[in-house]
C-alpha cells in the first residue's frame, strides 16, 4: 500500500464539474480581481466566524503581516508568540517591523503557554500572537485576559484552524483579529494562494482593506504604506464551491482522528502519544500528530513501507538561521524543542479511508516490535 500525507484528487472529482462552471464564469466576466466572489466569499467566512469582517489578502502570510499592521504594531514594538510554528509566524512579525519575543509552549497541546506570557511583557510589547497549532485553538480565554489587562492585540493564527471552537466560540470571537491560510494543503484550500484576516474591530478592517491595496485611499492617495495583497477572483470562486464542505470535512478529520486514536492506545500504549483535545476545545485536525521517541527511524521505517509522514516542524523559529540575532540559543524553549525531535504527522484528510489508517497503525506497531 501506499498512503501519501494529502491526496486532494477525490475531492477535486466530486466538486469537478462545480468547479469548472465557476471558473469559467470568472474567466468569461473578465473580472479578476477584488470582484463578486471575494465579496462573497468574505461576506460567508465573516459570518461562519461569527465576526463583522472578511477582507481576502494574498495568502495566509500576508493576513498575519496585514493585520499586525492594522492593529497598529510598527517599528520597535515588540510581539510575544510561539517558537514552534510554521516560519511565516515569526516573519510576518519582522516583516511588520516589529520584533519577535518567543515563548515556549505547552507539551500537551503543542501550543503557546499562557503561564508565560506575563514574564515577557516589557513596555515595548505591542500584540500577541497565539498559533492554533494542528487544528487546536490555543487557551484563547487566558491569553485575552492577559492581554486585556496589559492592553496588547491578539491576532490569532488560525492557518491550520478554520472551524475550530474554544468554549463554544470560533477563532475570530477572540482578540483583536484572526488569519487564515487558503494554501491548498489547509482544512479549507485553494488552488494556489489566498489568505484572508476576519475581525469585529472596524478600524482594523478598514485598516486592513487599504493596506491590501498599496494604501491607497482615496485611489492613488496614500497615507500609509499598503502593498499589493489582493486575493484573486479564480481563488475566491474555487473557495466559494468548497466553502459548504467546510463543516463536514472537519467532522470526517474528527472521526478519522478518533480511529487513530483507538488504534493506537489498543495496540501501542505508552509508545506512543495520541494527541489530547482539551476540555472545550473543538480540534479540527489540520494534522494528526503522534510523539514518539525515535521519531526519525519511525519516520524512515515508515516510508519504505509506503506510508508518508510529515514532521511539523523541525527547527523552531528562536534557533532558525535567519533569528540568530534575537539572541536566543538552544536550550531556551526546551519543550518546543523536545516537540521538534518527536512530533510526527501522519497522513490526514477527509477521504481518508479506514484500510490505510489500520494499515499505518500495523507499520507503526511493526515498528516498535522489531
Ligand atoms: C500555512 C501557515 C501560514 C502561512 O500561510 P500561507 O498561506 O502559506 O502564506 C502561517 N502560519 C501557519 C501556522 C501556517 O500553517
């Protein structure tokens, strides 16, 4: 058997014929950006996160950049965040002029410790930015109360995270500003870029609407520095035809996690971790990721058996190359650290079918008996 990571084949099958009509009502209006379907799909994604505002931005990247920037941060200030995380957290940070303060994360849930947010407050911090890493929301209640009482934004990065709950509230009910990634490979993908920013602050969106379009307002006037981050209209079409499945691609993430889970336990116990939902979360399983010790034979055994597996991620952001001079050196943030040499994705998507989850399970159990 072989059992890639992602396959998005079946899914474009069932949607073919959808989806060729609403490309081809693009291409025959003539209309490519900024138009009908951006409007709707902005119009649909606010609502399903029960905020005000939708404004599509080039990709995920760019939403996290644009609404820092909407929210204010600039030069100088300093934005506490996670070390483990896709690099684009912590870019978007410099790329908004402002600085990186990283703090480690809970084992459990992979995510952003709210313990730590206190001690690293200076005067200079501006906005925290909590990653609702995998699909699980970060303990948003906590880290909004801290931020409330040191007056700092919150804009969360939910580029793995569309749909998920926190005590019976999405992402974007949270903070000031929330950011989704359209990239194929998410929960709710595009076929190429998009990224949206969703938020209830009405300055922040209209903030973020001008600095989409190069600042400009009114047209070829411009007060703040904006550049060019438009999502398209064939995104924004192949995102309104897959938007309905939303709800329930995430409930068959949920039940195919469910029967890793039991697979697991049943035939593996301590060996491996199974990852937690905790209390009042609603994961909605971006990835299906286990720890293990001896994460990288696992990983090697497991792809000559046919079986594709992902390591998200394996070099945190506070010793990557490119952060040297932040300062921070190995050793600082020991548990995203630990989670950097163990965390192991297994191949997750909706169509995923129960023979290729026993499969990978039996290659992991194969494994650990040799
Ligand atoms: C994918 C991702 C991004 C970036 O989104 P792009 O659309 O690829 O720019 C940012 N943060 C996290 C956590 C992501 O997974």
């Amino acid at each position: 058997m072989k059992i890639p990571m992602l396959d998005l084949s079946e899914q474009y099958q069932t949607l073919k014929n959808e989806m060729l009509t609403a490309l081809d009502q693009v291409m025959s209006s003539s209309h490519f950006i900024l138009g009908d379907n951006v409007k709707k799909l902005e119009a649909d994604v606010a609502a399903y996160s029960h905020v005000q505002h939708g404004i599509g931005v080039a990709n995920g990247s760019d939403a996290i950049h644009i609404a820092l920037q909407a929210a204010g941060v600039k030069s100088g200030d300093e934005v506490i965040t996670t070390p483990f995380t896709f690099f684009a957290t912590g870019g978007s940070i410099v790329r908004a002029g402002a600085t990186p303060v990283y703090i480690d994360i809970d084992p459990v849930t992979f995510n952003l410790d709210p313990k730590k947010i206190e001690a690293a407050i200076t005067e200079k911090t501006k906005a925290i930015i909590p990653v609702h890493l995998y699909g699980q929301t970060a303990d948003m209640e906590e880290i909004c109360a801290i931020a409330d009482k040191h007056q700092l934004a919150v804009i969360g990065d939910a580029a793995q995270a569309i749909g998920a709950k926190h005590k019976g509230k999405t992402v974007a009910e949270y903070g000031t500003a929330a950011t989704y990634s359209f990239f194929p490979t998410k929960n709710l993908g595009a076929y190429g870029d998009a990224g949206m920013v969703v938020t209830n602050d009405d300055q922040v969106a209209e903030n973020s609407r001008v600095i989409r379009v190069h600042g400009s307002k009114p047209k070829y006037y411009h007060h703040v520095l904006g550049y060019n981050s438009r999502l398209d209209e064939m995104q924004a079409a192949v995102l309104n035809v897959k938007f309905p499945h939303l709800d329930k691609w995430s409930e068959l993430r949920r039940e195919r996690a469910a029967i890793y889970t039991h697979l697991l336990n049943e035939q593996l116990g301590d060996l491996v971790k199974t990852p937690v939902e905790k209390e009042g979360n609603y994961h909605v399983f971006h990835q299906y990721t286990i720890r293990v010790e001896k994460r990288d034979e696992l990983q090697a055994f497991l792809k000559e058996q046919g079986v594709q597996t992902m390591i998200y991620y394996p070099l945190p952001l506070h010793v990557q190359p490119v952060f040297k001079d932040l300062g921070y050196k190995e050793g600082d943030m020991p548990e995203s650290e630990k989670a950097a040499k163990e965390a192991l994705s297994l191949p997750m998507f909706p169509e995923l079918k129960q023979e290729q989850q026993e499969y990978v399970v039996a290659k992991i159990a194969e494994f650990f008996k040799k």
